[in-house]
C-alpha cells in the first residue's frame, strides 16, 4: 500500500510515501519521467517495519510548494519545502504511546488522524484519545488544528459534533466537507463552515 501526493510545479513531481508492514520505510520524491528518485527521507525508525506499531507513523501531504508529514502518535507536524527541506516542526508537549508492539488495538492514545493540505493553510484533525474512547464518546470531541504553510498556529476548532473520517476544505468559502463515521459517505456527508480564516 503507498501514499501519493501529486505536485503540479515546472517538474510534474511525485511525492511517494511507502506504508508497508513489510518494506523498509522511506519518503520519495520523484519526477514523472525518472526512474528513480530523485530524493528521499527517511523519517522513520528502519528497524520497524510495519507502519501500524511504529511511534514515528505519520502521513504526508503535499502539493506545488509543501510537503507535510503529520504524526499519528506523536504530537508534531513537520513542514517542509518541496525538496525535503524543513521549514519548522511544530512539536507539542504530549505523552504518546512508546510501545505500541504490546499493546492491544484500540488502546493507544492517537494523536492526529487525518488531514488536508490546501493552497492557504494546513489542516489537522487531532483526537487526543485511544480509538476505544472516541467510539464510547460516539465519535464526538475532537478538535481542527490548523496552520498557515509555514507552520504556524492559525486556529484551533472543537468538533462537538461527529468527526469527519477524512475531509476536504473550500477555501473560497472555508467550508470543511468529509464523510462521518456512520452511513455510507453519499448519504452521510458533514459540513462545517470554519469561520475566523480568509
């Protein structure tokens, strides 16, 4: 399984992220009409193999000018340039979980779960709780981080209502969009105008 984020520059580049429980990981970055990579980044321990019990998960995002790795356990985003370079972490103090290997599912606390890139700010959807807790609370109570592209703090939103599995947002109108947890996406949609951004 990968994760690929396109990025529409001069160069038509790919940002490929290996999520595998049985290849090493690492972060690539390629050009469409190369063979190999042209760069890539190790942010995870190699040693761990599969994604799912390694402390250092996260996703990557990207577009035309940032690539962002969110943690998933972690309580850090990096934001980077489009050549790995890193602009800043932003690392909050947040005690997360070290040995996920013994651990039973659905009892490490998660950090960040899912999130959207856009062309003006970066959002993170954060839960703070192990998945069992977030299924006892009726998947209410999480909250909306986001950040300009820099990585500085903009705006953090609470979610009293159900937490969107994954979403996009609108930037014309600020309006996240993204399927719940129950029902089937196309009968299930949530929307939530984010308001304070432009």
């Amino acid at each position: 399984m990968f994760i690929a984020s396109f990025s529409g520059g001069k160069d038509s580049q790919v940002v490929l992220d290996l999520v595998s429980r049985v290849i090493p990981p690492n972060e690539y970055l390629f050009n469409l009409t190369d063979e190999l990579p042209k760069k890539n980044l190790n942010y995870r321990n190699p040693a761990i193999v599969d994604y799912m019990i390694d402390p250092d998960k996260a996703d990557v995002y990207a577009n035309e000018n940032r690539v962002v790795l969110c943690y998933g356990y972690k309580k850090q985003i990096d934001f980077m340039d489009i050549e790995f370079n890193l602009i800043k972490r932003v690392k909050f103090r947040y005690k997360y979980p070290s040995n996920l290997a013994n651990s039973k599912p659905g009892e490490d606390k998660i950090s960040y779960v899912s999130s959207y890139l856009g062309k003006k700010y970066f959002y993170a959807s954060f839960l703070g709780k192990s998945w069992n807790e977030h299924y006892d609370h009726n998947f209410y109570g999480t909250f909306l981080e986001v950040f300009d592209l820099d990585g500085n703090p903009v705006i953090r939103y609470r979610f009293d209502g159900l937490r969107p599995v994954y979403f996009a947002v609108d930037e014309e109108t600020f309006t996240l969009y993204g399927p719940g947890d129950e029902g089937e996406p196309e009968d299930y949609l949530l929307v939530y105008k984010l308001k304070g951004l432009s």
